[in-house]
C-alpha cells in the first residue's frame, strides 16, 4: 500500500524535494509500517539532509523490519563514522560483511573506520580488499 508513496518520496529525494520527499516516505510508513525499503529511503534523505540523529534511528527500524538489509548497515555505519562513533560503525560493517562478503563499500569504511582508530593494519587490510571487489576505489584516497 505505501509502495507508490515511497517511490514518489524517491522521486522528489532525486529531484532535491527533500521536505516533500520526506513527507511520502512518512506515509509509506504510515500505510505500510514493516516496510524496511521506506524506513531505509527516509533515512538516507535524512542523512542527506545532515540529520544523523533521525537517520540512525530510520535505518535501526529497517534492519528490525529486513535483519539481512546490508544497505541499512552500511549506511547506519557510515552515520557513525561521520559522527566518530567509530566502533559501532565497524559493528554495523562487520554485520554487513557477514551477510553480504562482497561489499566493497563495507571494508572500504570499515578501512576509514580502523584508520581513526590508529590500527593501520586492519585498516590497510580492509582497503585492500575493497580494492579487490572494485578497483575503481584504488582511486579514493587511502584511510
């Protein structure tokens, strides 16, 4: 029922309609309050949007919703690491890592993640199989 109401919220989101895509993903929740796809699509806007607090809250509800929703982790870790809470950020990576080892993005920030936190090696180990997966990330600057 919400799922033509989250794909127009994705819509005004692509459009920059932040305030309006909002509100679409709010009543995709509301008509359909288990759908982890519009909690996740909110919580990106709201990151979009620098609200980190609102984000984390969004993607914390997708993962109870869809547990095997990597994108919900590695974006909630990504929300972590831009607010410096560097080991939830390598817990939400680690798990996504686990259901999905293929993730180039997920040790890439993980990578980032180890960096700020001085442990250069597991660091240089994630980058190197981000690398791996894409070897398009070789040229983003090395965590």
């Amino acid at each position: 029922m919400g799922s033509a109401h989250l794909e127009v919220g994705r819509s005004l989101d692509r459009a920059g309609k932040s305030a309006e895509a909002l509100n679409e993903f709010a009543r995709a929740i509301q008509l359909s309050p288990a759908d982890a796809q519009s909690y996740l699509a909110r919580a990106d806007a709201y990151m979009r949007k620098g609200e980190r607090g609102r984000a984390i809250a969004d993607f914390t509800q997708a993962i109870y919703f869809d547990p095997k929703l990597t994108a919900a982790y590695n974006n909630r870790g990504s929300a972590y690491l831009t607010s410096s809470e560097w080991d939830a950020a390598i817990a939400d990576f680690t798990k996504s890592l686990a259901i999905d080892p293929a993730q180039y993005a997920a040790y890439y920030n993980r990578a980032q993640a180890f960096a700020a936190k001085h442990q250069p090696e597991r660091a240089r180990a994630d980058y190197s199989r981000a690398v791996q997966l894409n070897p398009d990330v070789a040229t983003r600057p090395i965590p």
